[in-house]
C-alpha cells in the first residue's frame, strides 16, 4: 500500500480545512443576510414606539407588538385627504422625494382616548439628513416629545442634538399661536418662550436646522392641513 506522502497530506488537509471554513461562512452571510436588512426596519420601530410613550427597553418582539397597536393614519400631503392603505404600518414614515404622496401618522390611544400624535419630520442638518419623530399631545398643538432616530452629524458637535437634556426642552413648546400661525422655532440666544426652544451652543446649524424642520412640515402642503383635519375629527 502506497503512503500519501506527509507534504501532500498536509496540502489537502488545508484545502479542505479552507473549503469547509468558507463554506460556513457563505452560508452564514447568506442566512444574516435578512437578519441585516430587518435591524433599520427595527431600529425604527422602537424610534417611534419611544415617540408614542414607551420609556422602557423593550425587546424587539414587545416593540413590534406595541407599533402595532398604534393606530396608523395615512394621507395625502397634497390635499390632506385620508388615503386608505392595505397596511398603513408598512406605509414609509418619512417621504421619499419623488415616492408616493403620502404621510404617515401614528396615534397612542388608552381607554380609547387619544395620548399622543407622532409626526415623522425630517430636516438638512450640517452634513446630514435628520430623521426625527415629534411626539404631540392630544391637542395637536403642544409638544410632548422629540425622539432623533437617525443623522451623521458631526460627532461631538452636531450630535449634540441627541442630548436628554436638550431634547427635554422641547417638552410642552407650541407648534401654533392663538390665530393658528406656526410660530414653534429654534433661534440662538433668544428669549426663550412657548414658541422658542433656545438653539445648541457649538451645535447651532444642527439645532437650528430642528427649527426650520418644524416650520416647513407645519406649512398647509405638508402636516398644516392635515393636523388641523386631524385636530376637529378629534375634537368631534
């Protein structure tokens, strides 16, 4: 009987350690694969269920459970008509230029009474688009909340506008004057009020960018007409 000589012996060894390495590792890129392409989706989900009022960690099963319970609402941007969709959820939060016209809202209701409107907006930061989620209280007018889910800020600077404290400012400010005019904006050493959240330090383009957001999605061709639609059906 003929010996494989030790050389070969240690050739095929490592051709076959190498086959079956990549072999276990293009099996698990392909099975990670929708793993990778779910966590934004997911990572969105717990964005706007925060929003809503959730303020403990949740697992993504519980958060997915909890965006479904919100009561999605769709519209038209261009009329502020109710658009009725086969899976309002599935429905993009914030627009994409060019896309459908269409917007999504969600509402937080207990005992069937309505807690919180949660309005995707999004703003031109410094270097980035910033996706954010404004959380209303049941009079459409006052702020609750605002949650930042995603930009690419410069870090330590424009990234500031993920500060608690900062965003704690934003609690209670108006979007609407008395005559039902958008008045809510972010301005840099001002007289802070109802209407005015005083502007980052170091962070203005960034901070100040929320402002102007604010301004231009309240316009009657974005979210005006919409929430003031939105704002007698639930007053009825």
């Amino acid at each position: 009987m003929t010996s494989v000589p030790t050389t070969s012996r240690t050739v095929l060894f490592a051709a076959t350690v190498a086959f079956v390495c990549s072999l276990v590792v293009s099996l698990v890129v392909v099975w990670a694969r929708p793993l990778q392409e779910l966590r934004p989706q997911l990572e969105r989900v717990h964005a706007i269920v925060r929003a809503a009022g959730e303020t403990a960690e949740l697992s993504d099963f519980a958060a997915s459970a909890a965006y479904l319970d919100l009561e999605a609402r769709v519209f038209a941007l261009s009329s502020g008509a109710p658009v009725t969709v086969k899976d309002p959820h599935a429905v993009p939060p914030w627009p994409v230029a060019g896309g459908p016209d269409r917007a999504v809202i969600y509402i937080a209701r207990s005992a069937g009474d309505v807690e919180r409107v949660v309005v995707p907006m999004q703003a031109t930061g410094m270097w980035s688009t910033i996706y954010c989620l404004v959380a209303l209280q049941a009079d459409l007018n006052t702020v609750d909340r605002l949650v930042i889910y995603r930009h690419a800020e410069t870090p330590g600077v424009g990234d500031r506008i993920e500060d608690a404290r900062w965003l704690a400012t934003w609690s209670g400010k108006r979007l609407f004057d008395d005559a039902g005019q958008p008045r809510l904006d972010v301005r840099k050493r001002a007289a802070v009020d109802e209407h005015i959240v005083d502007a980052i330090s170091g962070a203005t383009i960034s901070s100040v960018a929320l402002g102007t957001m604010i301004q231009e999605h309240l316009l009657e061709e974005r979210y005006g007409r919409i929430l003031k639609a939105l704002r007698r059906e639930l007053a009825r």
